[in-house]
C-alpha cells in the first residue's frame, strides 16, 4: 500500500470544500469567490493527475475506472432525479410531462448535454465524467507515444511519449479559447476538459518528475507568498480586461497557474498537520463533487425559503455563502463515514 501524501489530503479535501460555496449564487464579481473560481477547477485536475499512475493495459484500467467514476456518476444521478422533480414543482406548481421528466434523463446520458431536447440533472457531474474520459486519454495517448518512440527511436523515449497528449493539451487550450469567442457551443465536459487538460497532465508530469514530493516550511511559505501576489496581480488583470478579449484570453492561463501553485505551497505548508477527519474528507471527495449541490438545494428550497421566507432567487454575499458551504461539508462528514464502511462504492472504491 502506497504511503499517503499528508499535503495532497489536504489539496483535495480544500478544493472541492471550496468549490460548495463557488456554486452559490451570489453577485457579479463578488470576492473572493470570483478569485477561486478561476483556478479551483484547475486544483482539481491537478489533483487527479498528481494521483494518476501510468498503466498500459486499457481493458483493466477502463473497469478501474468504471468502478471509480462510471458508477458513482449513474448514483449519483439518479439520487438527484427524486430532488429535480421536488424543485420542478416547487417553481411551477404541477409535475413535469413526460417530454419534461424525460429531458433530465437524456442529459445524463449525453453527460450532462443542455439543448433542445436534453438539460442537466446534476451538473456538477460532469467533473466525473470528464475525468472517467481524461484517464482513457491519457493511457491512450502514452501507449500511441510509445509506438511512436518504438517506431522513431526503437526504444523507449518518455519526450515522444509525451508529444499526443502534450498536443491535446494545447488543442483544449485553443477549443477554449475558440469557445469563449462564441465559435464553439457550451458543453460541461467538452468545455471542462478542453481547459483544464493541460493541469491533469501537469499534475501528472509532476508526480513523475518528484516535484513537490518534500516539503521545507520556509521554502514553501516563500514560494506561497511570491507565488500569491504574482496570482492576484494577474487575476486583477484578467478581470479588468474583459473589453480586451485578446488580452483577456491571454492572461487567463497564466492567472491559473499561479492560483494553482499558490493553493499547492498553501497545502504544503499544511503538511505538518495530520488529521484523520481531513483524510475522511480526502476519501470522500466523490461524495462532496455528487451531493453538494443537491444539499445547497435542499437547504435553500426546503429550510430557507419556507421557514425564513428567503426567496430562491436570493443572491448570496460571500460571507454567507462560505457559511452555507461550511453548513454542508460539516453535514456531508457522517454521510462521507457512513459510505466508506457501509457503500464504498459511493465513493468510488470497492467493497
């Protein structure tokens, strides 16, 4: 069994916390919200990449990873559905057709499609199918580099190994980019991936290359602090240059990749603190990416507006935003230590 790594509990358990108040309404531009939602996805697949080992047999690694993902993503669905018709509801005052119950469904088949005929159950599930589909990529594209460095070199060379997904990377860069100007359509797990490729294959590198495998509370405090202002700098940029698309695209991947490194030297200089509720959390990170937005509504259509008359159209400030997202993830705990001894497949592991 492979020794846990104390700062990356820390990196997943933080991440998607984060993410929980990110979902929740609040204004335009509101801080520090706006701040993380640029590069808390980008945390996210670094994360998974970090953690992703390099397999060669692509009929055991897709039952892995169907078992990981395939299924928590069907789950997961399917407890949203009861939840979709009870907020339908509760907005129109009647049940929905068939044609309207049936457009839910057909948009977790088309993972998460929103169009004419289809719309998003539980739409932060993409993340698992973007990743289910980012794993099979990048086994795929290291067994075509290996062909192609066979076939160059006659042997094994990992830089033309790296050349198919190095190019997808930068593919998804250019899709991204393609989309925001309005050349490409929205879809989460298109969209999801063409911009957060390049950090899944980034965290993967660097799992390879040992970056990030010691920690110095100095060193990493330093690089925190540089690594931070550098990030806010270039997000203040960013978002004052909108007008600019040019400018505006330019300075986005920079502005996450900083966000990115400051959030891992904030992690490593947690590493000294071990905790066994944070690697709960860790394990449990299928259950906050499934449930989180189900339980943000239920608070908000079943507690709030009922009980305090707070409408659902409610815009959030920040400050209470962070609360209701510290209101679920304290909730979602004992759920997260029920699914481990009793439905590991919850969590995407095996019983």
């Amino acid at each position: 069994m492979n020794e846990r790594i104390n700062w990356m509990d820390w990196a997943k358990f933080l991440a998607v916390a984060l993410v929980i108040p990110v979902h929740i309404p609040q204004a335009l531009g509101a801080q520090p919200v706006t701040y993380f939602e640029v590069f808390l996805l980008a945390c996210l697949m670094f994360n998974a990449g970090y953690l992703k080992k390099e397999r060669t047999n692509l009929r055991e690694e897709f039952k892995k990873y169907w078992n990981q993902l395939g299924i928590p993503y069907i789950i997961y669905n399917i407890l949203f559905y009861p939840y979709w018709l009870i907020r339908f509801y509760s907005e129109h005052g009647t049940m929905p057709t068939l044609a309207e119950s049936l457009r839910p469904i057909y948009g977790t088949l088309l993972l998460q499609a929103n169009n004419h005929f289809a719309e998003e159950l539980n739409p932060v599930t993409w993340f698992i199918a973007a990743l289910f589909i980012m794993h099979l990529l990048l086994d795929c594209c290291l067994i075509g580099g290996t062909i192609l460095s066979d076939t160059i070199f006659h042997k094994k060379n990992w830089i033309i190994r790296t050349v198919p997904i190095g190019l997808l990377s930068l593919l998804g860069m250019g899709i991204y980019v393609a989309h925001k100007a309005g050349y490409v359509p929205a879809h989460f797990v298109v969209i999801g991936i063409a911009k957060s490729l390049v950090f899944y294959y980034m965290g993967f590198l660097c799992r390879r290359y040992h970056a990030f495998e010691t920690c110095n509370f100095k060193k990493d405090l330093g690089w925190f602090v540089i690594t931070l202002i550098i990030s806010i700098i270039l997000f203040d940029y960013h978002a004052g240059c909108e007008e600019n698309f040019t400018m505006h695209m330019i300075s986005y991947f920079p502005a996450v990749l900083f966000g990115l490194l400051a959030f891992i030297y904030f992690c490593k200089l947690l590493n000294g603190i071990r905790s066994k509720i944070v690697i709960n959390y860790s394990n449990g990170t299928m259950a906050f990416i499934g449930l989180h937005w189900m339980m943000v509504g239920l608070i908000r259509y079943g507690i709030l507006k009922p009980i305090f008359h707070v409408s659902t159209d409610y815009i959030y400030t920040p400050l209470e935003a962070y609360g209701l997202g510290l209101l679920v993830t304290i909730l979602l705990y004992p759920l997260i230590l029920f699914f481990q001894t009793k439905m590991p497949w919850m969590l995407g592991k095996r019983s």
